[in-house]
C-alpha cells in the first residue's frame, strides 16, 4: 500500500485540533494518521538513511506491522520528521 498512512505521533507542543499549549504548559502528544506525503524530512536528517536499514524494517512491516510510531511535530500546513527516518522511508516502500 504505497501512501497509506503510517502510525504517527506528534511530538510535545505540537498542534492538533487546535489543542494549543497554553502560558508554558507541556505539549500533548497525541497518535493520529498523517499522510506520507505530508512529512517533510528535513535535508540533515536524509544523510543519515541507511537503505539495508531500510529494506529490513519494510519486511518486519510487512511481517508484523509497524511496532514502533514515526515522531513528528505540526510546522504549519505539514509536519516535520522528528525520529523514524527509517521506519518512514520503510512505510513508503511498503
């Protein structure tokens, strides 16, 4: 299913619904679907990708599903990649 979503969860004081923080208060984090598209990695973070990696995670996937949430955090109209580069380049594989 290449661009299904994969499991995401936001990371603290991100913006989801419109739960704002408010004066200093944590963040919440909260799981949702976001679509693949919607994730930008940021250039730093495509250096470090490790295609073996990669390959590996894509067949546990497909075996026992995704274990384990890609971090992101809300910058606007996309979310920005915060951990799970290769678990989200595994779900676009998949």
């Amino acid at each position: 299913m290449i661009g299904a979503p994969a499991q995401i969860v936001s990371a603290p004081a991100a913006i989801f619904n419109d739960a704002r923080p408010k004066n200093g208060e944590a963040g919440i984090i909260k799981r949702e679907a976001v679509a693949i598209p919607d994730i930008y990695v940021p250039i730093k973070r495509r250096g470090t990708l490790d295609q073996m990696r990669v390959d590996e995670i894509a067949t546990s996937m497909l075996d026992k599903g995704q274990l384990a949430p890609i971090l992101v955090r809300a910058d606007g109209p996309r979310f920005v990649l915060v951990e799970g580069l290769h678990r989200l380049e595994a779900a676009k594989a998949r």
